[in-house]
C-alpha cells in the first residue's frame, strides 16, 4: 500500500461498500450513486485511511469533531479504561460517577459558576434542551435566530434553523415560533439596524410572543461568517434590557475551535445558556446545554421523574471521552495552535487569489476559517467549490464546503494536525483550485 496521499489504490472498496449501503439505506442519506464518497477506515490524528488504503489528510475535522485529532491518545486511554469499568448508567436515576468529574471539569472552563447542565448525544439536543427551558423560563415560546442559521434538524432545532434546504420538506410541521433577523455585515454596516430588527421583533405581537435569542457566534454551516466586532455584547445588552434569554449555540465554535474555549469568551459575553457538541466528545457522541439558574430553574422534576431526559443522558463514555478532550486540550496547548491553522490558511489563501482571482472572501477565527469562492470572471462560485473540493480528494485531502451556495471551502483542521502537514494539504487545494480555475 502506498504512503503517499491520495487515491492511487482505486476506490473498488469503497464503491463495493456504497452500493451495499444503497440497497439498505434511505436515498436522502448518502450520496450512494455519485462517485465521490469514499469510505473511511481508520483516523490518527489529521491523517485518515480509506477502505481501499488511500490515505489522506483530514481538512474537516469531520464536521468540526476532531478538534484535538481523530483517536487522541487523551480520549482513547479514557475510553478504554471506562469501557473496562461501566459502560452505561442511568443518567437520570442512578448516574455514573465519571458524569461528575466531567461535569467539574467543563464548570471550570465555562464564563462564570453557576452553569447548570443538562447533557445529551447531539448539537440538536443541546439546542432542544435550551429551547425548552427558555420556553418553560419564559412562558414564551417564540425565538429570534438569524438568516443563515443552521441549529440542527431535530423538530425544535428545525423551527430556528434558517437555511431553506432543511427546512423545505418539512415545512408542514414547522410552527412559525422562529423568526429570523439578518445577519449582520462584517463591516458592521448595519448591526445598529439588525439590532433594531431583534428589538421589533421581540416586541411584535403575533400567536407566539418572543422569550429568546439564539445565535451561532460565527455561523459554521451558513459560511463561516462573523459578526462584527461588538454586535455579539450589545445583542446580550439588548437582551438584558427586554428580558430574553440569549443562547450561544457553540455547537460549531466551542471546546477550543476558534482559539478560546469558547466564542463567547473571546467576545466577553455571558449567556444565558450554551449550547456544546461536536468536538465536546472526540468523536464520542455527547453533548449538553449548560444553563444559568434563571433558566435551569425554571424546570422541575415532576416526582420521581426527570421531565427533560433521555436514556443515554451522561452516558459514561461520552463523560469519560469529554474529560481525554480537555485533558489534549490543555496538554497539547491547542488553543494556541487555533491561530497558526488561521494564519496558514490567510496565507494561502492570498497566493491562491493572487493565481486565479477567485477567492472573493477569507473569514473566521482560528480553527474555523472559510474561503468563498467566485467563478473566473466574477460568477457565483458553489460549483468551482464542489469542483475543487471533488479534485482535492483525489490528491489526499478531505475538505467541505459551507453556505447555502456550497461556495465557501470550509477548514476545520485538527487543531493537534502537524505544520508541514497542513501545509501540504492546503498546497493540494491550491492547485486543485488552480487547475480547476484553469479549466476552460
Ligand atoms: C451551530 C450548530 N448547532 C447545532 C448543530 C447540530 O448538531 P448535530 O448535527 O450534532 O445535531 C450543528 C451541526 O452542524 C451546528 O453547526
């Protein structure tokens, strides 16, 4: 089997592997009869192997969980030790005591003590959870989100998720109890406008009164896009001042991705509730919403019962695999290496600009960067993305695209991932967008 990257070893396995999943899975899964998934066998740190042994370097993170690398030793010796001891528990009855330390832990890296949990397996959940409680807080159960806002799909997360596509199949369950406002422009243009915009319509009248705000604090699936400086703490001021509950969905942006722990750290503000997932677990499934009082309060038991529940609450790998995350946080001073991947990505970026003339945008923070692309000649740029990012797998490199468009290459890199490795990739992108772009 060859070392080098990319796919010199075929795809016969892989393809052998999607045709069985066509014959089982629901079409809307996978792209089963495209020729462009590959399967994945194995992950060390940015480094990934396919079923046929190709290997590759890893731009994803897939979906931003790898924060502190695939398989981190941290995460793996916690796994296995838990795994010899208890694997499951009964969250909300009789619960685990790695649940606990796990809990301890994330307490002392939130932005103030008296965050209350509650955990769960998806970002969706953790959203969910917030939406709840806001509602149960509030009495209110209409939302304000943002255009371009991606909360996940479950049934409460869809109703403030923005992004047409998701929500379009399902509109007949849709409530109308989120509204949206837009998105304000990074120049800070209009975020005095777009403030206005969240006061009205909280004051609005309507069938659902507003009780909350959530917000991504950099949108990740709508394009990596960032507020402007400040309109992150007078959107907590404004809501404050008309008594809403503010939720940071950090779900994309928290446990180190950009840099801070979280966003909302490095933008000095202290919600109501934060929403975790994703890289929470290193690619364990859990994930929480950890709650102020006015919030985690506002729901008791009922009885004996937990009201907001669910089997797997707390289960204990995702606790233990929680605590070998903060442990390769800490020991491999990853908050720090944020800045070298969104150093070396503007760096690239600008050459591929100067080559081709088709970066329109380099955005983000630390490990979550995008580049929006424009076709040659200044047309939209969601098929040249698709473009590259199809080439770039070839060569060795796993990449995405974000934004309703498809037109911004998304990187979330490991933040553990060597120099000359991201280097190397991002030199693969380069030219897959060079020859892509040269392409008549
Ligand atoms: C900001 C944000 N919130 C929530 C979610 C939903 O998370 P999950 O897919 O784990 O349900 C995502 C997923 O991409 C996300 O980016």
């Amino acid at each position: 089997m060859s070392r080098i990257l990319g796919q010199q070893a075929g795809r016969r396995h892989s393809r052998t592997v999607l045709r069985a999943l066509a014959a089982r899975e629901a079409p809307e899964v996978l792209d089963h009869a495209s020729d462009f998934p590959v399967v994945l066998c194995k992950a060390d740190g940015a480094r990934v192997r396919d079923a046929d042994g190709n290997r590759y370097i890893d731009l994803t993170s897939f979906f931003g969980v790898a924060t502190v690398g695939h398989r981190h030793p941290a995460v793996f010796d916690a796994l296995r030790v838990q795994s010899g001891r208890l694997l499951h528990a009964m969250g909300d009855v009789h619960p685990a005591d790695v649940k606990a330390r796990f809990l301890r832990e994330i307490g002392r890296r939130l932005p103030a003590d008296d965050y209350r949990a509650v955990l769960s397996l998806n970002g969706s959940d953790a959203v969910e959870t917030a939406l709840k409680f806001a509602a149960a807080a509030t009495g209110k159960a209409g939302v304000i989100a943002f255009e371009g806002s991606y909360h996940g799909l479950s049934a409460g997360a869809l109703e403030v998720t923005h992004l047409p596509a998701f929500r379009t199949p399902f509109a007949s369950m849709l409530s109308g109890r989120g509204r949206f406002a837009p998105w304000p422009a990074a120049d800070g243009a209009d975020a005095a406008a777009v403030l206005d915009a969240v006061r009205s319509a909280a004051r609005a009248d309507g069938p659902f009164p507003v009780g909350a705000v959530i917000i991504e604090p950099i949108q990740g699936r709508g394009g990596i896009r960032v507020p402007p400086p400040g309109f992150l703490s007078d959107l907590a001021t404004l809501c404050a001042a008309e008594g809403l509950i503010l939720v940071f969905d950090e779900v994309y942006t928290g446990v180190g991705r950009t840099g801070a722990f979280l966003r909302c750290q490095a933008e000095t503000v202290v919600p109501d509730a934060i929403c975790l997932g994703k890289s929470l677990g290193g690619g364990v499934p859990v994930s929480g919403c950890w709650m102020r009082p006015r919030l985690a309060d506002a729901v008791a038991r009922a009885g004996v019962e937990a009201v907001h529940t669910s089997t797997f609450l707390g289960h204990p790998l995702g606790c233990a695999a929680g605590l070998g995350v903060l442990k390769a946080l800490d020991h491999g001073h990853l908050l720090k290496k944020a800045a070298l991947v969104e150093a070396a990505v503007r760096t690239h970026a600008d050459r591929w600009r100067e080559a081709t003339g088709c970066v329109r945008d380099v955005r983000g923070a630390g490990g979550l960067m995008g580049v929006e692309l424009q076709a040659p000649g200044g047309g939209p740029g969601g098929e040249l993305a698709g473009r590259v990012v199809a080439r770039a797998l070839k060569t060795g490199v796993i990449l995405l695209t974000e934004g309703p468009a498809g037109d911004v290459l998304a990187f979330t890199p490991p933040l553990s991932i060597p120099p000359r490795d991201l280097d190397q990739a991002l030199a693969l992108v380069g030219r897959a967008l060079t020859e892509e772009t040269a392409i008549p």
